[in-house]
C-alpha cells in the first residue's frame, strides 16, 4: 500500500504536466480555427462587413432603399389608422420629417459662421454676398444629401 502512493504523486505530476505542454500546443496550432470563428454560415448577414459594390451606406441606391422601406411602414401604418377609424397620415411629409437630418442650434450656428466667413470672402474678391439665411438651409440639406 505505501509502495502505491508513493507511486502516485509522480505520476499525478507528469500525466498534469504533459497535460499542460498537450494543452499549449493545441491551443497555439488552433489560432486559424479561432480567426475563422463565427464565419460563414455562423454570421449573420447584418453582422458581416460590407462587400464592395454592395450599395454602401449613404450611396444613392441606399438611400432609396431606406426611404422605399420607410414608405412601405408608413402605408402600413397608414392603413391601420384608417381600419381603426383615423385619419391617414400624409406619407411623403412623414417621410421628410423622418429622413431630416437632426440639425441642432449648435450645428446651426457653426454652419451660420461658415456662412458668413465664405461672405466675407466673398467680399474680398468683390463677388456678391449671399443670403445668410438661404445658404444656411442649402448647407443643412446639403447635408442631408451625404446620409
């Protein structure tokens, strides 16, 4: 019996030893699989990086897209406004409401100083001022038109 156990706690020290140099190697020939993790049919089709070509954000065919989509949930609500006895909404104000860009008094008065530099160069070059007020509107939809 005393011959088995002192037999034991060398043996418990090379099986947890070789265990442990098994253990590394495996986890360091394992980096490819764990790069590749949540790839191909594991990812979601949200979740993955857009492809080029794809129709980016803030390009054209995106923006129509977004603003199709937009419409189709305002109909949608639409009709169920009228199913309950209410009075549809007009879908196209709706939608330049919702697809406005969200321009507060800050963002407001710095295109107002850019505004108003670009008159006084303007000036300087002995062109014509131009309206505040209208350039600061042209700016913000300007603005919208990037996305």
């Amino acid at each position: 019996m005393n011959g088995i156990q002192a037999s034991f706690g060398p043996v418990l020290w090379i099986v947890t030893g070789c265990s442990f140099v098994v253990a590394c190697w495996w986890l360091l020939s394992s980096g490819k699989q764990w790069k590749d993790y949540g790839r191909s049919h594991l990812v979601m089709d949200r979740d993955a990086p857009p492809r080029p070509g794809d129709g980016a954000s803030g390009s054209p065919a995106a923006t129509r897209e977004r603003d199709d989509e937009i419409r189709e949930l305002l109909e949608a609500r639409n009709a169920r406004r009228a199913r309950r006895g209410e009075a549809p909404v007009d879908v196209e104000a709706e939608l330049r409401r919702l697809t406005a860009p969200l321009i507060d008094s800050d963002i407001r008065a710095e295109i107002r100083d850019l505004v108003i530099a670009r008159n006084y160069r303007r000036a300087r070059a002995g062109k014509p001022a131009l309206d505040v007020e209208a350039e600061i509107e042209r700016e913000i939809a300007q603005l919208s038109d990037r996305g």
